[in-house]
C-alpha cells in the first residue's frame, strides 16, 4: 500500500544558508515508517543561499540526480572534475565506492553583482537496492561517474 504524503506535509529543515523540505527520513529527520520508496532514499527540495554550499563530504554505493531550478550549482569532485550546473540541467552522479564530492552556491552576476539563491531538487538511490533492477540486464558503465544533460524535452513541475 503507498502512503500518499502531500508537500506541505514534509519535514522542514532551515540551517539559515541551506533550506530543505525531506520527502523521507534524513539528516537529523528520521520516521522509521518514511525511509524511502524501493530504492529511492532521498528526495529533497533544497535552497542554497548566495556563496555558500555543502563542503567536501564523501558518498557510497549511491546515485544521486540533481536538477536544478533556479541560480547555478558549481559541483567539485575527488576526481578533480569540475562544472557548473544550470536551470533545467539534470546532473547524475555514480559513486560505487568511497567518492568525494562539494556543492556549491556558483556566483551569478546580473548587471550590479545580484546574488541568486540555488534552488534544487535532489534524489539518491542506494545501489544495494538497484542491484535487483540492474539484474535485468543493465550494469554500471563507470564506477565514479558524473554527466551533466540539459532536460530539453521535459518540464520539471514537481509542487
């Protein structure tokens, strides 16, 4: 049976440079009855304030798309890749071992410097519970991997 949980239903967090409503249990939020859904671990609705970000912190066994509504997020790995991301651009993350990685808040200049907050939505799933997908026939390409595609057909409308 699905639970069917409105938005304005979900856990708030407010850490004054990072604004995030949870869909399920993270962070310091935990419902044991709100885990997930199958191998979706995370699906999050973030605001980045101006010059500011997620410092270096690791991630494993993980896939973790990001789509990005508004500002522009700069994204940093242990592999020395860097980029930016731009509205309506769609960033996918593997990281099957022990990866590094910082987000960050990417300065925006508009006429006299205008800061722009990054509003984003984010989901990870747990490669453990791919597995049963991915034995259907696909397997992973890229032990760490990172690709960044413009959403040229699709309108995310996610409220």
């Amino acid at each position: 049976m699905i639970d069917v949980r409105k938005a304005g239903s979900r856990y708030t967090a407010d850490h004054g440079w990072l604004k995030s409503n949870f869909s399920f249990s993270f962070a310091d939020y935990y419902d044991p009855d709100n885990m997930g859904f199958g191998p979706l671990r995370v699906f999050n609705e973030d605001s980045v304030a101006p010059q500011t970000g997620f410092g270096s912190h690791p991630h494993r066994e993980m896939e973790i798309v990001s789509i990005v509504l508004q500002g522009q997020l700069g994204h940093r790995d242990s592999t020395g890749r860097q980029e930016v991301v731009r509205p309506g651009e769609v960033q996918h993350r593997r990281s099957l071992f022990l990866f590094q990685w910082a987000a960050f808040s990417f300065f925006i200049s508009k006429g006299s410097h205008t800061m722009v907050v990054v509003k984003l939505e984010r989901c990870w799933m747990k490669w453990k519970d791919l597995f049963i997908i991915q034995s259907a026939g696909a397997k992973p390409t890229n032990i760490n991997y990172c690709s960044t595609r413009k959403a040229s057909r699709t309108k995310f409308n996610l409220r």
